[in-house]
C-alpha cells in the first residue's frame, strides 16, 4: 500500500466502520413474562424472556437493552461484550411504575455483571442477590482481569439491597470495582458510580479492588467518580476506592456502617490512592468503634483532601488518619492528607486521630460540636508501628458541650484507647488560632492560660433531610433536597461560601517513591 494511500484511506475506514457500527445499532427488549428467547427481540411486542439469552447475545456498539419495568427474573445479568467510544451498550429499563428486578438469590456470585467489558451503561435496575446462608456476593460486580486499560462504565440510578455477602471479606457487597492482571497490568478509566441506592448489604457498600497498589507496581485507576449514592445500613464498610489516582467521592450520604462485619470499619474512607477528593458527603451512626469514624484517610495514600463534608453521630469519631510503618514493598505511609472546612457533630470516641506513619497532614478551619455529656478524645496519636510526625491544625472550633480530652496513647481496652497528656512520641504536632470554647483536658499549646469560656450549644438547624430506601421514589428530589441543606448548614457553621473543587492527578514530576 501506498504510503499516501495509507495514510489517509486506512483511518477512513476506521472512521466509517464505526458509523456503520453505530449506524446498525439495534434496542432488544426483554419481558420475563410476556418474552419468548426465540423472538427476534427487536421490538416491545417481540421481545426475548430471560437474561441467559442477552448474555450469551453477541451485543454491538450502540445496543440498547432495555428491561420491561415490573419484570423479574431469578438469574443473572452478564456483560462481556464491548461498546466504543460515543457508541456505549446500555442496559436500562422501559418506562414503567416499578423498576425490572433482577433477584439473583445466590444463583451466581454477582446479580449484574460488567465482565472484562469496557464503553459500558447500566441503570434503572432493581437488583438483589438474597439467600440463605452469607457467601461472597456482589449487587453488581464491575471486574477487568488481564486487559490493560478498561474505559467508560457508568452504573447509575440502581436499586440495590439485601445482598448477603460475608463479612469476613471486604471485597464483596453492594458495588465492587476490580481490576486485577498477573499477566497484563489493569486498571479502569472513567468509571462513574452515581445516583445508587445501596441498602442492606454485606460486606462493603461502594468498595474498589486492585493489584497494582505499591509504589514498586503502581497502576492505578483513573477518572474514578463516586457521586450521589446513599448507601445505608452496611455490614461493614461505606464507600472505599483502593488503587485509584485523583477520585471523586462527593456527595454521599453513608449512613449505620460497620453495622455487623467484625475488625475495622468506617464510613467514607480510601486505601492506597492518590490525590483522592472527598467533598460534601454525609457519614453518620457508624456502629462500631474499632476505628468506627465517619471518614478516614488510610494506608500507603498521598494528598487526600477532605473538604465541606458533614460527619456526626458515629461511634468512633469524625477523622482517622493512619498508616503502618512504611517499608520498600508495599506502602509509602500516609502523606499530606488535608482536612479543611468539615463540621463534626456529636461524633463520639475520638475526633480526630493519628495512628502510625502519619506525615505532613494539615487539619484546618473545621468546626467540631461535643455534645452534652459526651466526653471525647478530641486530639489522640496513637501507635501503629510507629508514630504521626508533622502534623498541623490550624484555626479549628472546637465547641464543647461536654468534655474533650487531648493527648496520645498510654495504653488500651478493647476499642478504646486509654491516653495520657503530650502528644508524645508523636512528634511536630503543632497547633496554632484554634478556639475552644467549653471544658477542655490538657489542652495543646495555643489554649494554654485562656480563660475557660462555657459552652452551650445554641438552637439551630440540624434536622438533616433522610430518605427511607425501602421507598425508593423520590430519590432524585432526595439528592437535591440533601445537598442544599448541606450547603446551607456548612455556610452557617464555616462562615465561608461552599465552592466544590475539582480532583487533580499526579503530574510526571510526582511519581512514587
């Protein structure tokens, strides 16, 4: 072939398969009772009856499946079939009162599967996978094994509940992301998990997977968005996204978890990432208190910034930031971890707390209310095979109703830490323009020789919008009823206008090491 020829007629055909694959592009239809798998499935009055035939159904670009609403079916839905750019295979619903439903019932380890597929949509779905006795199960399963960059899939606008994972594991419940490869390195770009409803599941409710998490083999994901789901009543975790580079998780709501799995749990939390954004979610009634916070920033992470959230009522505190000693293997520590403009209200335990390997962390301008007759640790290092060094808070408001305690770990019972005043050994832990205001214990160095000045709490807007997922209509009305209370309650509480930020992702002067 000419060089000229090649040049310009070999990217045209390119160009005109995919309009031509786009351009065929077909909507199937799928009826679990009026369906007959030997239609042709291309119109509302002929369509297929089970999921068996779409999955084994040779799909396209630009295809459209869509579930007649009321539908249900005891048997899974797998995708492995790929769309392209600007031409994704979507899986959706037919307008209707109540959603199709998928009840897989143990039947197969997820109910709703992306499998080694990429330029993926799926929404509008009921989906549960319920049975008898706990086993690792997944809501929806989205997994890339072996095939290097995995692009384009949205899950959104789901129903998702009564999945009965085990808790022993982290790595199955409501939604799980993983991308695995002995062979090839794999990881996803531009994922979006927005607008679910994840309810009752076992072990984790939003969590991602990955391989490649050590600074020695480092592939992570990019383009991770996690935005608008509530996820209540969980076994264990909240919302956790591991091997991931400049994610998103804003505006969750993640409410009562650590509810039954044992060990360490939290709320809203990631694992071995950088540059993760945390920003104007709501974590509240986390159960346990082995950790037990609404929000942590965890092992081997650079640059997670926790920004406008709203963290109250759970067991174990507002804010753990933690790591074990850093090795050449496998973890960095945890660096520069910022947490700036969040309000803390009637958390219990610890407010904030510094385990391990912490380093050069920035807590600033968050307001914290102690509620009545609560007495917390409000400031406690703690050991992890080792301890936090450079560590600074700045211009907080601590407002104590109660009693708050500062100092580091001199011992332990259980899940709580038995502490003792000075931060020591942690080191650099330095405080500067905090306020405190009620009764304060061994108070860090700017609140020395302050006079005491009592502290009750003045009446005020808390009554945060909920939503009651077994009714799941609304939800939409929901989300932007949620997220203006939040705005408003942050603005009185901050004094500052809420201005969301944007995630970035590590430049090429910035690789691990």
């Amino acid at each position: 072939m000419l060089p000229w020829f090649r040049t310009f007629f070999v990217p045209f055909l390119m160009f005109s398969s995919g309009l031509a694959a786009t351009a065929h592009a077909e909507t199937y239809y799928v009826d679990s009772t009026l369906g007959d798998d030997r239609a042709s499935g291309t119109a509302p009055d002929r369509p297929w009856r089970s999921l068996a035939r779409v999955n084994g159904f040779p799909l396209r670009p630009g295809d459209r499946v869509l579930l007649t609403a009321g539908s249900v079916w005891k048997e899974p839905l797998t995708i492995t079939r790929s769309g392209r750019a600007g031409a994704p295979i979507v899986i959706g619903a037919t307008d209707g009162a109540q959603r199709p439903r998928i009840d897989a019932g143990g039947v197969s380890p997820h109910a709703v599967g992306v499998i080694n597929a990429e330029y993926v949509t799926v929404s509008g779905l009921e989906v549960t996978n319920d049975a008898p006795s706990p086993a690792p199960r997944y809501g929806v399963l989205v997994s890339a094994e072996d095939r290097g960059v995995t692009r384009d899939i949205r899950i959104s606008d789901m129903y998702i509940h009564d999945v009965r994972g085990i808790n022993s594991r982290k790595d199955n419940g409501g939604i799980v992301f993983r991308a695995v490869g002995q062979r090839l390195a794999t990881r996803f770009q531009d994922l979006a998990i927005e607008r679910n409803i994840v309810w009752r599941v076992d072990r984790s409710g939003i969590a991602g997977i990955s391989d490649r998490v050590t600074f020695l083999n480092w592939f992570p994901s990019e383009g991770v968005v996690i935005r608008d789901n509530l996820v209540e009543d969980v076994g264990g975790d909240g919302i956790v996204p591991r091997g991931t580079d400049g994610a998103l998780i804003e505006h969750n709501i993640v409410r009562y978890a650590g509810s039954r799995a044992p060990g360490y749990n939290a709320g809203i939390w990631q694992w071995s990432t950088d540059n993760s954004l945390i920003q104007l979610n709501e974590a509240a009634y986390t159960v346990t208190r082995y950790d037990g916070q609404g929000f942590d920033s965890d092992f081997n992470s650079r640059r997670t910034t926790f920004l406008y959230n709203y963290s109250h009522d759970n067991a174990g505190g507002f804010l753990l930031i933690c790591s074990p000693q850093p090795n050449d293997k496998d973890n960095l520590g945890n660096r520069g971890t910022v947490a700036r403009f969040n309000v803390s209200r009637n958390d219990g335990t610890r407010i904030f707390q510094l385990s391990g390997n912490v380093s050069d962390a920035l807590v600033e301008r968050n307001v914290i209310h102690v509620g009545a007759a609560m007495d917390v640790q409000m400031v406690v290092a703690t050991e992890w095979q080792g301890w936090a060094r450079d560590v600074r808070f700045v211009g907080n408001v601590f407002k104590v109703a109660g009693t708050a305690r500062y100092g580091s770990e001199s011992g332990r019972s259980g899940p709580d830490y038995l502490i003792k005043a000075g931060f020591s050994p942690a080191s650099f832990i330095r405080f500067k323009d905090n306020s405190y205001l009620g009764a304060h214990v061994d108070l860090p160095e700017d609140g020395i020789g302050r006079p005491v000045v009592p502290y009750v709490e003045p009446p005020a807007d808390w009554q945060v919008p909920v939503f009651d997922p077994a009714r799941p209509d609304g939800f939409s009305d929901f989300l932007a009823r949620h997220r203006a209370w939040m705005v408003t309650m942050l603005q009185r509480e901050l004094g500052v206008t809420v201005a969301p930020r944007q995630p970035r992702r590590i430049s090429i002067f910035e690789a691990r090491r």
